[in-house]
C-alpha cells in the first residue's frame, strides 16, 4: 500500500509536536483520534498489569479489542511494548 508508507513517511518527518498535532485535526476525524487514544490507554494499562476484566469494565470496551492488545504486548519486537518500557507510560510513581 504506498499511500500509507507514504503516510507513515510523513509522520517520522513531522518532528513539531504543534505540526503533529495540526496534521491529526486535518487529517483524522474526532472519533478516529479518540479511538487511537483509547487504544494507546488500553495497551499502557496492560502493560501496567491490568487485568483485561477491568480494562473492558473500566474503558467500556470488548474483551476482543483488549486481547489484541494483550497479543501485540506479549509478540517478540513488539514496537508498543518496547516503547512501553523504554518510557514507562502510564506507569504510578
């Protein structure tokens, strides 16, 4: 698909936080942007060892959706989980 490598090209050039963020009004809708952050929640609370009961109860979210998350933290050279661990997110201080 060379529109997203295209697309994905873009973003590692974007390195402005305002531009990022202008970029992602223009070019995705709310629902699309609060879904890419409930998915972001998701994975930093698994990683933080919730279990996946709460996190559908807490976030009102499938167990389905929650599972991926739970396959993707759990995959070798998973670049969520490597992110997860390099910069703590989500994690209590």
């Amino acid at each position: 698909m060379e529109d997203l490598q295209e697309l994905i090209g873009v973003f590692t050039r974007t390195q402005n936080y305002d531009a990022m963020q202008k970029l992602f009004e223009e070019l995705f809708t709310q629902r699309e942007k609060y879904d890419f952050a409930l998915r972001w929640r998701l994975m930093k609370e698994l990683h933080n060892g919730k279990t996946q009961r709460e996190i559908a109860s807490d976030l009102g979210i499938s167990l389905c959706k929650i599972t991926r998350g739970s396959k993707i933290l759990k995959t070798p050279g998973s670049q969520i989980n490597t992110i997860l661990k390099e910069h703590d997110y989500g994690q209590e201080n």
